[in-house]
C-alpha cells in the first residue's frame, strides 16, 4: 500500500540522530530505518521530546527535526519517573516495581502538551501526525483538540496493560482518553487489543467490535483500534548474513568461543527482558549437565539502558554480579561459559553474531513484540539455528513455529535452553527455521509503517455508521 502523507510530522521521545564519540549518526533500531525513508519522501517534521538538541540539527535533509526544549527537572520526570518507573513496569506486569507521584504525572501531561503544540504548528491543514508510543499518549487528544483538520495515527509499542494493572493507574482514564484522540491506534498483537477492550469495559467506554478490531465512537468520528505487528529491515539483515566479512568474522567468533556450541541473547538492560533469570537458568543448566559445561556458551550482548532509573542501575548490578558467580563456579583458563557485552553494537558486529550462534535465547518476562528474534531469522542464510522464544512476547503470536517456553518456569526454561543447545539438528528444526524465514520477511518495518499510515488514511475517510454497544 502506498501512503500520500505528504509532510507527515512524526512525534516520539526519541530523535532519529544521535551524538556519539564519532560524531552525529544515525539512532539505532528499525523502527528509525523504517521512518527515515517515509519522511524524506514526505518533507516532513520529527518532533522529538526526548532528544538531543545539537544532534537535531537536519539543515542537510529533505525535512526537519524538532527536539523540544523542555526543562531538565520536567524531561526527567516525564521520563525517568511517569514513563519508565510507571507506565513502563505498569504495562509489563511489574506492578511492585510502579510508583505514582502528582509531580511525575504534570511532568507527562507537560510534555504531551508541548508535543501536541508542536505538532499542531507544522502539520499542514488536513495533513497526518503519527504519534509513537507510551511516553507520548495523551497528545493524540490534545492535538484533536487542537487541530480537528487532522488525521491522527497513534502507535503504542509496549503489551497494553490488563485492566487489573490499569486500575491502579491514577490518570488511567486520562490516559485511555487521550489514546483514543487518534483515529488509528496500532498494537502490536491482538491480544493487547482484546486488552484495550477490556480497558473501554472497565472505563464503561462504549465501542463496536469489528472483527479482531475495536471501533470506538468518538462525536463525528471514530478510533479504530487494531493489531499492526511490526517487523525488521529484512533486507538489510539478509545482505549483512550473506557477506563474506560478516561471515569470516562468524567464524572467528566461533572459533575464538572454543568451537562449541554457541548460544546468544541481545537485550537491552531492562528487567523485563528476564536476563538474570536467563543466566540463572543457564546456571543450573551448567550444574546438571556435564556436556553443556565442556560445550555450551551463552553469550549475552546487553546495551545499557536507562540508567538515571534506580531500578536500571540495580539490574545492571545484578547482572554482572550472576556473570560473575557463574563465571567463578564453572570458568576456567581456557573457558569461559557465560560473555557478557555491556555496550551498543553496530548492526554489522551484531549480524556476526545472530550468524555465529546455534540458537537465539530470546527469553524476555514481558515483551511488547521483541524485535531480536526477527533480526536472528532474518540474518540466516540458510534455514539452520534454533529461536527460542518466550510465549509472554508479542512475538511469540506471531512466530509461531519458535521453540516456544514460559519464562517463569524455571525448570522448564533450564531444560528448554538445554533442548536448543545440545539436541541434534532434524528436519524438523530445519522447516522450523525455514517458515520462521518466510513469516520473518512478510512482515518488513517497511511494509509495517506505509501499511500502517495508507491504513490511516482509509480509516478516516471510511465513514461507516457506527452505533455503540
Ligand atoms: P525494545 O524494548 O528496545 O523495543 P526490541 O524489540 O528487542 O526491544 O528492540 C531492541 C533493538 O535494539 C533491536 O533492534 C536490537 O538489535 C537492538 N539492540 C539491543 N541490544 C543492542 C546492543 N547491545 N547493541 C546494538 N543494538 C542492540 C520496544 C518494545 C519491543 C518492541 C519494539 C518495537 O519494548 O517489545 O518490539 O519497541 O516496537
């Protein structure tokens, strides 16, 4: 599908440039490569809140960046404290990690009110705003507000909390409200729809389903609430599994790894992604099987994150405090079962890697979709290599043919680690893998974000009747 959104304006806490010792490059992820080409197409506007204003300069490009300037003491209230230490933990089901303070929720209202002012001053009349996720949901309804004229996409990137976790919310039906400003909302599966819906139910907020949607009446309009799954630049992984120096440096990896078998985990620092859990299950793994311990390296990548949040900094703690145990108790001067990298990599030295590993352990508690397991597929030249995956992903709805665990099980994730690493290759893994490819490369960030905004704009010029419930 192709878009028009001629001068689309993006709104999300992260700019698509970032500084770094090298100088000013572009921010990591798909979800920025997948924008990029959209917005030099379509001149547009980035308004980013959480930015690095020096790194926003676009002076060069075919549109512009717009990194508000907001007030140290705010920015880190609406960030540090509303988004990450309440709605993130909210959403992932880490209700005792939540806090809720008067002064962190002004701070979020703050900034979706100045968000929603900027993107009210460059979107042109009748033009299209796509707002992205958890940190930014209230300006949906304030730019409504603010300019009827415009069609309004909202993507939220996280699982949409249960209704239990949302009743604890102070601002929950400030936050539902100012969601429902869009006229498109996107999830990532349509389990976190069925959550929304539950979310309208206890709010008594009326809605229309359709299908595996959700129509919500809003006056003369509506909000349509949908599962749009996003996916990776396929492209760019397949050619960067397929070249030769990649490879080379695979094997090097391998090699310098003891030639074992090699087992990989990408995260970032995030308590949600279940990392000390995943080393204390590899642990016992070590502890049960003496084949694993002459064989068996985990190789835990994990970009810092967050860290002016104290339960950030904690983790990290932790984290290396289990490498270290684990390191004490099984390492050796020729073998060390657990790497621990604590630092960003470049998409080239992580494709060495998703080539280099036997099986990928994506073993998050919680995940919104999870965007590792789909590089590791995507960068295999060949259908070989094993995904284990975590059923409380969103990526589990999706890539179904994974070797699927329960990250709460202990034993059940020692003996599934153990299941990855050390059984034989079958037919079976390999058509395992081979579907896993073909789903992998249906569902590209590119056709998730022109199908996203092309979807946008079908939903506001249908004009269906809509009745509430
Ligand atoms: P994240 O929580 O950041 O994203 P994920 O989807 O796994 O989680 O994306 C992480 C990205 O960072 C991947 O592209 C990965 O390659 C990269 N990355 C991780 N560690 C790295 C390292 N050390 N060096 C370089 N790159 C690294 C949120 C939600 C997810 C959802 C995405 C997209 O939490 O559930 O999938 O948004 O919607």
């Amino acid at each position: 599908m192709k878009t028009r959104s001629p001068r689309l304006v993006i709104v999300s806490a992260r700019a698509p440039f970032v500084r770094t010792g090298s100088g000013i490059v572009r921010a990591p992820g798909g979800l920025i490569s997948a924008l990029l080409p959209l917005m030099r197409r379509s001149r547009g506007t980035w308004i980013a809140t959480g930015a690095d204003r020096e790194a926003c300069d676009t002076s060069e490009l075919p549109f512009r960046v717009r990194a508000l300037a907001l007030p140290s003491e705010i920015r880190s209230a609406w960030y540090a404290g509303a988004s990450n230490g309440a709605l993130w933990p909210l959403s992932h089901g880490f209700g005792e990690v939540c806090r809720f303070r008067a002064e962190q929720a002004r701070a979020y209202f703050e900034v979706c009110r100045a968000a929603a002012d900027a993107a009210a001053e460059y979107a042109l009349p009748g033009g299209v705003v796509w707002v992205h996720d958890y940190q930014l949901a209230l300006v949906p309804a304030l730019l409504r507000a603010r300019r009827p004229d415009l069609t309004i996409g909202f993507f939220w990137h996280i699982p949409w909390p249960a209704s239990d976790s949302l009743r604890v919310l102070p601002w929950a039906s400030e936050l539902i409200e100012g969601v429902l400003g869009a006229d498109l909302v996107g999830l990532h599966v349509p389990r976190y729809v069925r959550a929304f819906r539950d979310a309208l139910d206890e709010l008594g907020i009326a809605y229309v389903n359709d299908g595996e949607s959700i129509v919500v009446p809003r006056g003369a309009r509506h909000t349509r609430i949908e599962a749009w799954p996003i996916g990776v630049d396929v492209d760019g992984w397949a050619s960067l599994g397929r070249d030769e120096t990649v490879a080379a440096e695979a094997a090097r990896i391998t090699a310098d790894l003891g030639g074992g078998r090699v087992l990989l985990s990408v995260d970032r620092m995030d308590y949600a992604k279940g990392i000390v859990e995943r080393l204390e299950a590899f642990e016992r793994l070590l502890e049960q099987n003496a084949e694993a311990r002459e064989r068996v390296t985990l190789v835990q990548i994990g970009v810092p994150s967050r860290e002016t949040v104290p339960a950030y900094r904690e983790l990290r703690q932790r984290i290396e405090a289990t490498v270290g145990r684990i390191q004490g108790r099984f390492g050796g001067p020729r073998r060390k079962p657990v790497h621990l990298f604590a630092r960003t990599f470049d998409s080239t030295e992580l494709a060495a890697y998703y080539l280099a590993a036997d099986a990928a352990i994506v073993t998050p508690k919680r995940d919104g979709m999870n965007l590792v397991a789909f590089e590791y597929v995507a960068t295999r030249p060949r259908p070989n290599g094993r995904l284990l995956l975590s059923t409380t992903a969103g990526a589990a709805d999706v890539l179904t043919e994974a070797h699927l665990v329960n990250p709460y099980d202990e034993e059940g994730l020692t003996s599934a680690i153990e299941d990855v690493a050390l059984a034989p290759e079958t037919a079976s893994d390999i058509a395992r893998m081979a579907a896993l490819q073909a789903r992998v490369s249906q569902l590209s960030v590119e056709t998730w974000a022109s199908g996203f905004l092309a979807r946008l704009e079908q939903v506001t010029e249908e004009r269906v009747p809509v009745r509430a419930q």
